[in-house]
C-alpha cells in the first residue's frame, strides 16, 4: 500500500489563467469562453409567472447587476454518502457548498458569527457588462402573465392531488409555448416562478408507493415540446427571501450567474488544464421509470463530457430488472444492451462534438460483470466491443468502478485529511479522497467525517492517473460556482437527469440530450 498527496486540479480562465477555485478565477480574468470567442455579452430573459411574481423576480434578477457584499459565514454542507441502492442505483454526494439551485432542494448552513472566510465567501463583483464577467441579463418585455385566478381555480377544485399537479403542468407548458409562438424574439431561457400555494400543496407527495414531484413534471413537460429554449424553475419563496436555509445572497448570485451563463449561451465558465482532449469521459448509471418501490422496470442513462465540461445526456431503451433472481439490487446490462447503448453515444457524440476521441473513459457506480461473473449481464465485452466498433481496435478505453466507501484514514491534526489524499492498493484499485481539508481555504467545510471513494479501474492507465482525473472532473460542475463536488461530473448529475426523465411522456423516445437542459 502507498498514499500519496494528489494536488489540487488547476481550472483555466480567460487569458490562460490558471487557478483552483472558480470564483477566483472569473473575478481575476473572466470566462473562459471569453478567450476562445465563444462568450456572450447578453442574456435575454422572459419569464412566466403572476403579474406580482414577475416584477419580484425582475427586482430580484437586478440585485445581481450590482455588487453583493458576503454577510454569512458558512459551515457548509457535509457531503454525504447514499449507499442505500435499493430506491437510485447511483451513489450521491452532495456538493461541498450546498448548491442552491432555485428549485427547493435543501441548503445547509450555518451562521457562526466569525470572521468571514472571503475565500470561501467572496462577495459577489456585480453581474454586468463592465465587471469581470462581461455580460448581463436584458428582458425586452415578452414575458406572459398568468391570471392568478387560473391557479387558484385548479388548487381549489375537487380533483384529485395529482390531476391538480397534472392540470398545473399543463398550464405552464401551454403558456411556455404561447410566450414562444408570440415573443418578438428568442429569448435564451425561459423562468418559471412557482408559487408559495401551489408548492405547498403539490410541490411534492407520494400517492399510494408512488411518489410525485412538480418541479420534475413541468420540466420533462416543457422539455417534451422540443422547443430548445431551457427553463429556469424559480419558488417565490427564493425571490422574497422566506425559503428557509437560504445562502447568502452574495453565494446564490455566484451560483445563479455561472449557471444561467453556461446554461443559455452554451459557453464555458471554465476549463479543466491537465485533461486529455482526445477523450471522451462517459458516466453510465441507471433509474426506475416510475418510482414505485415495487416497479422493475428501469433505463440506462449515458452522459459524455468532453474537456471543457459540454454535457450529452442519452438515455437508453428500457428493460426490466429483478433483484430477487440477481441477488444484486444494482441492475446490469446484457451483451447486446450494452453495445448498443456505447455505440450510440459515442457516434452522437462524434457527431455533435466533431471530434474523434482516442480514448474512451466510463464511469459507472458498480462492478463491470463479465460472462464469468454472470452469463447472461455479460456488460463487459458488449461495452469493449461497441467501444472497437466505433473508434477501432486500437482505441484506448478505461472501465472505472466508483463507489462510497467505509475505510478511514486518520491525521494527527484537528483537521481530516487532505482533499486529494489517495491510497494506492494496487495497480488496478485505490481509495481517493474527493472531500476533506482544502489548503485554500485552511479549513475543511464539512460538518461530518468525510468518506473516501472506493475506485478500481479495468484498463492501460495507471490507477494514480484515472484518480487525478476524478479530481479533475469533481470541479467541472456548472450548475454552481463551487469550489468542488465530491464525485466526478459524470455520475453527479444523473439522479437528477433520471427524476426527469421518468416524467416524460411514453411517446418521447429522444428527449434532449444536451445536459443544460436539464439543470
């Protein structure tokens, strides 16, 4: 056994510059899409939402033009580790600063009355077209009002809670497309505000063992138009401050810009420096149609990354997976599944990305099962093959296993140990440290003892170099401006892409497959 200290990844900026945290780097040199002329200097924006909420938002949206001081400092959120695969086989980390993302997920934290640690906490520069990030939001008036009295009715009627979800989604999507068809332009992203009754009343439930969210109806809804203008779902109790666990305001405008800027113009906060461009990093995991806890019925979800972070999403056909006759909860693909889902990817990805790779990563949250292990999920070679089929024999591929782990590693410190702390097991196997003590901040920004991932990889490259672009990839989150996540891009977002997709209607067999959709 060996450990060893993996330093920080660098992140590029405009002008070639270099660092490790995103908020620093922007605030010294700008987006990285600003240097290589793909930047956008405007944001149009519409939104839908009651005549009161429309004007909150607005008033709200122009706090960001402006300067925000940092008025809190944080005990952020621990990152947490799921191991209980039986309801989402994918495990989760939440996000080391709590990501705030508008639409009702829980944030941590904690005022301590201390100094404020600016590094962590920087106060926000303004977002505008003179400060560092050389753009700004513009609304030319084409938004669409929704008679309060529409939602009032449906909330007030006899119908059962889930025609009501039912009734509400159809009503945000038909206003999405009326704001479409009579916009004197095309705006870049669409806001959907959604009201304090209509959250509480519907916002989430379960009816019998299913479990039914609005937030997820609506976007799969909205998404199912295939008008390819993204949406931003915004609660009313985020405007006007009264949602509970909020950030501080400095913290949202950081993360609200940076993903409003990668989400609408397609550009590039940030790049990752010390990442092969001729490869194609894959993240497979897998959801249930419906989250009814006896359903069997599941898909796979593919997401392809290249080195500057631009995310595809495929999802593949359903099948059908029972635990009782596995023994394993975590489902596995047959040969034929699993060749045709890579070979799919990696032929849109050529296409959309105009590239190429020479190497092929994947990630997956399980064990790769060959015919030995199991004859009939034979995964393994279906992946291999449909890799050589695509790019040929001579193609480089790494198959890695990620999981969540129980080992510990002890500091003589009052501190954890060091984000970046691995343990080297063998040639093919390691335990990596994606949390714990980060030097730049001189403090480690987790409430609970951080957990190492567990990772093993079937391929050429060494298992110190498939962990260094771990790391790497744990920075290229750009639905916030977080310092870092605890897994790698590839798997974060899946259970989030996954609640969506669920929703969609049986007859979408395609749904959009660029990630910023689904933010």
């Amino acid at each position: 056994m060996e450990i060893q200290y993996l330093k920080e990844p660098l992140i590029e900026f405009a002008e070639d510059f270099l660092c490790e945290d995103p908020k620093k780097g922007i605030e010294a040199m700008g987006f990285y899409s600003i240097s290589n002329k793909s930047h956008k200097s405007q944001i149009q924006y519409s939104v839908i939402g009651t005549k009161k909420q429309i004007s909150d938002y607005k008033n709200w949206i122009e706090k960001f033009s402006n300067p925000i001081e940092s008025t809190i400092n944080y005990k952020l959120s621990s990152l947490k580790v799921n191991t209980d695969d039986s309801d989402d086989e994918t495990l989760e980390i939440e996000s080391f600063f709590g990501e705030e993302d508008f639409e009702g997920n829980y944030i941590e934290d904690l005022d301590s009355g201390d100094i404020i640690n600016k590094k962590a906490n920087p106060d926000f520069p303004g977002f505008n077209s003179d400060s560092c990030f050389q753009c700004e939001f513009l609304n030319d008036g084409d938004d669409y009002v929704i008679n309060s009295k529409n939602i009032t009715e449906i909330l007030d009627s006899d119908k059962k809670q889930i025609q009501k979800l039912i009734d509400i989604s159809e009503l945000y999507t038909k206003c999405y497309l009326e704001l479409i068809e009579n916009s004197t332009g095309r705006p870049d992203i669409i806001i959907v505000l959604i009201g304090k009754d209509v959250f509480k009343k519907i916002g989430a439930f379960t009816l019998g063992n299913v479990f039914h969210n609005l937030r997820r109806k609506v976007k799969a809804d909205i998404l199912a138009t295939d008008k390819n203008i993204p949406i931003q779902i915004i609660l009313e109790e985020t405007i006007d401050g009264t949602k509970k666990s909020l950030q501080d305001l400095s913290m949202i405008a950081w993360n609200y810009c940076v993903a409003q800027y990668y989400k609408t113009a397609n550009c590039t906060p940030w790049t990752i420096k010390d990442i092969d461009a001729d490869t194609c990093y894959l993240g497979i995991s897998f959801h249930k149609i419906n989250e009814n806890g006896n359903n069997h019925l599941r898909s796979s979800i593919a997401q392809a990354f290249n080195k500057d972070g631009k995310g595809l999403v495929f999802t593949g056909k359903q099948f059908e997976w029972r635990s009782e006759k596995t023994r394993v909860s975590t489902p596995h693909l047959k040969y034929d599944y699993a060749k045709e889902l890579i070979i799919n990817v990696l032929n849109q990805y050529k296409l959309i990305n105009k590239h190429t790779p020479k190497r092929v990563v994947i990630h997956k949250t399980s064990d790769f099962w060959d015919a030995y292990i199991n004859s009939d999920y034979n995964e393994l070679d279906g992946i291999i093959d449909g890799i050589k089929e695509v790019l040929g024999d001579n193609v480089e591929y790494d198959l890695v296993t990620i999981k969540s782990s129980q080992l510990r590693l002890l500091r003589n410190s009052d501190y954890p140990v060091l984000r970046g702390t691995l343990l080297k097991v063998s040639n093919e196997k390691a335990y990596l440290y994606t949390n714990g003590f980060i030097p730049y901040y001189d403090t480690y920004p987790g409430a609970y003892v951080p957990m190492p991932l567990s990772i093993e990889n079937i391929g050429e490259t060494p298992i110190v170099d498939i962990c260094k672009e771990i790391l790497a990839l744990t920075k290229m989150n750009f639905n916030n401006c977080s310092y870092c996540d605890g897994l790698p891009i590839t798997i974060q977002f899946s259970k989030k892409v996954g609640e969506i997709i669920q929703y969609f209607p049986k007859d979408i067999e395609n749904p959009p497959n660029k990630y910023f959709f689904y933010m």
